[in-house]
C-alpha cells in the first residue's frame, strides 16, 4: 500500500420520493398534465418529498488496501458503490481514480439464463470490462475456480443457486482490475466456496495490487479481512478507522446491549422464518447485569412453512473485533411445517467480562447453500470483584475462563 488507488470528496446524492404520476398515453397527453400542474390547475394527490442517501461523503483509498463498509440498511451504502463505479450520478462531488473499475453489486450480473455456463464467462467479462483474449488467458482459471466443469455447456437457468454464485465470483476475481467492488456477494454460497473466495480476496490485494471496497453485514468478515472500515449512517460517515473499533462502535450504536431480536418482517430462507432470538441471564438476586459467572441462556424461535431437511443451525459467538470464540452446530435436523424453539445455554465461569455478539448461520446440508443472520443478539459481561478476597484472583487475561484439573503432586525425578 501506499499509492493512492481512490478519493472520494464530498459525495451527496438524495433521490426523490412520493407519487410521480402515471405515464402519459401520448405526447398531447403529457404536455396538457405538464401544462395543467405548471399552471396551477392541477395539484399533484402526494406532496413531493425526497430522501438523503449521501450526505457530503470523503474519504481515500490507498492501492491494495482493503476497505470494508458496514451500516445498516438504508444508510448509503449500495448508492455509495454504484457512484463510484459509475453506475449513479451524485448531486454533488466527485470520485477520483486511475485504472479498470469492476464492480459486483450483484453476483451473476450479466449472466443469460438461456446461456451456457462458458457463454456466460464470455457475456460477463465484456461486460465487466474484459477483452475476448483477457477472458481466453483466464478462462481456465475461472473455470477451476468456479468448480463448474462438468456443466460449462449447461444453461445457467440449470444451475443451483451455489454454481451460479461460484461462476459470478470467479469471472470478477480474475478480471484482475485497480479497483474492485463487491457487494454482498460472499453472503451466500456454501462455506467451503466462501473460505476460497477470501483468500483469493486477500492473494489479490496483497500480490496483484488490487483495492477491493467490500460492503457486507456479515461483521465478521469485515473483521477478518479489511485494512480499514467505515461505518455509514443516514449517508454520513460516523466512524472511520481499524475494522475492530468501527464494528465495535457500530455495534453499540444500533443496538446497545440486544437481548430480545424481533425482525419485522421475520428473516427468511427457503421455507423457514427466523422470528425472534432472546437471551435470557440467569442472574443472581439483586444482580442486574450478567457477569462472569453467570449462565446465559439463548432461546431461538423459527417457523418452518413446508417439510425442511438436511438442515443445520449453528450458533457463533463473536468478540466486537470479530474473532469467532465458537460456533456449536445441531445435528442435521428434518422438520415438519410448524413453530419450533432452540434453547442452549452458555454455563457461568466460561466467557471473561466483555462485549460480545451471537450469529445465527443456517446450512443445507444437501446443497451447501446457506445464508446467515448477524449479530442478533449483543451483550457485555461485566467483571465481579467481590467474590475473591483480591480483585487480582478474579481478573484473568483472554476470553474464556477455563477450569480444567490442575493436580500437583511430588515429582519422583526432582533435581
């Protein structure tokens, strides 16, 4: 690193809302509405209003450095990607930038359903910015990437859901351009794919130079593989810096300390609705908040709409820098339509006094694909200092608080 790859100065973009009217049958029509609204006669039923998607957005890009951009729905993200790669205009500001800008704002971008898998590499990559020779010198990479061999004559509109992300990941991973942007895209498709495309997320920002602005709600990620974050909200930037302090602190922003997850609407995969997520501390009389030796239950409710099979719900726990300390899958599970309760629990005296966050990943078993909720549920641990005679016996370094045997006894070797 340390060219400088992109600047953002000053982006503002707001988009209007409200009814538009209905579309003019004829060009007689459409001057008589204009004429009749501009003069008065006519008053529009819906008052205009417009909202804010950007608000005065600068930052810089250095070359081969990864930035990740989180923020919740709503907050400017997907518009700040399509600006930069050219997609939007903005209202006011400019993008700065040298070199082949590729963008994956959505996995399969391009792609013909009527299309072979080999002639959808082709269609892609010229439209993503490839020459026909380009493509030849990496077709063979971009099939083994992708791990459609078998199936490269085969219409797309064939494909699993998997196969068909795996394509659109491996024809923009080898397009090998200054800039690339991806969208969301690492949130579906089986795990094993997913750990591929990090690591060849990391080859080409580390050997080929490439700066990838990645937006992604999975946290963890960001976490794991960014330089730099920033975190977006209401289209301005409120944090900017190491990827650990701005999840952390948009962690503690949008929820606090979140022990009862309610989506409305209910998140939903394939036939099941995910409809609440709650934790519940076993505390102690006169405790109000958990601490290092409290048992912490989690209860999850789901609703299956058809029979499900091959399903498997793992629970990940994550520290606000993003380091998994666990994740505990079921046993695959078949379900009946109907509503259905998880209850686990975390036992007192296993995790140290922190902010941590729970993630619920779901899999099919069957065809891999899976899909993932993020930091459903937030909570800190505080520290107890009263139950040891010295504050010092009860503080101990790391996450976890093992208790495993310690036995002494004399050695018969002793010098």
């Amino acid at each position: 690193m340390g060219a400088l790859a992109l600047s953002v100065e000053h982006l503002s973009k707001r988009y209007r809302l409200g009814n538009l009217g209905t579309q003019a049958s004829s060009l007689r029509e459409a001057l008589l509405s204009w004429w009749s609204t501009r003069s008065g006669q006519k008053k529009s039923s819906t008052p205009i209003s417009f909202v804010q998607a950007l608000d005065d957005v600068s930052f810089t890009v250095q070359q081969g450095e990864v930035l990740g951009i989180v923020g919740p729905n709503g907050a400017g993200k997907s518009t700040l990607l399509k600006i930069i790669s050219r997609i939007t205009l903005p209202d006011r500001g400019r993008v700065m930038g040298s070199g082949r800008i590729a963008s994956l704002l959505e996995a399969g971008v391009g792609f013909h359903p009527e299309l072979s898998g080999r002639e959808n590499i082709f269609l892609s990559g010229n439209i993503l910015g490839m020459s026909n020779r380009e493509i030849r010198s990496r077709f063979d990479e971009i099939v083994d990437f992708a791990e459609i061999g078998p199936f490269l004559d085969t219409p797309v509109k064939r494909y699993s859901s998997g196969m068909y992300i795996r394509l659109a990941f491996a024809i923009g991973a080898f397009l090998r351009p200054e800039l690339w942007i991806v969208d969301e895209v690492l949130s579906v498709g089986d795990a094993a794919f997913q750990h591929k495309c990090l690591h060849r997320i990391r080859t080409i920002a580390r050997e080929e130079g490439t700066t990838i602005l990645m937006v992604s709600h999975q946290l963890s990620l960001i976490g794991q593989i960014a330089h730099r974050a920033i975190w977006l909200d209401y289209g301005k930037i409120a944090a900017e810096g190491p990827p650990h302090q701005v999840i952390g602190a948009y962690l503690k922003a949008q929820s606090g300390q979140l022990w009862d997850w309610q989506p409305n609407p209910p998140f939903c995969w394939k036939q099941l609705s995910l409809t609440r997520a709650r934790l519940h501390p076993r505390l102690a009389k006169g405790q109000h908040v958990p601490d290092v030796h409290t048992p912490l239950q989690i209860c999850l409710q789901l609703r299956t709409h058809a029979t499900v099979h091959h399903l498997q719900l793992s629970l990940q726990l994550f520290t606000l820098v993003g380091e998994c300390l666990f994740e505990q899958p079921s046993t695959p599970l078949s379900l009946p339509p109907g509503q259905w309760m998880l209850e686990y629990e975390i036992p007192g005296d296993f995790l140290n006094e922190g902010s941590y966050y729970l993630s619920v990943f779901l899999t099919d078993l069957q065809t891999g694909d899976h899909s993932q909720v993020d930091a459903c549920l937030v909570f800190d641990i505080a520290g107890n200092v009263h139950r040891a005679p010295f504050p010092e016996a009860e503080r101990r370094m790391g996450y976890v608080r093992p208790q495993f045997a310690m036995t002494w006894k004399p050695s018969e070797n002793a010098d």
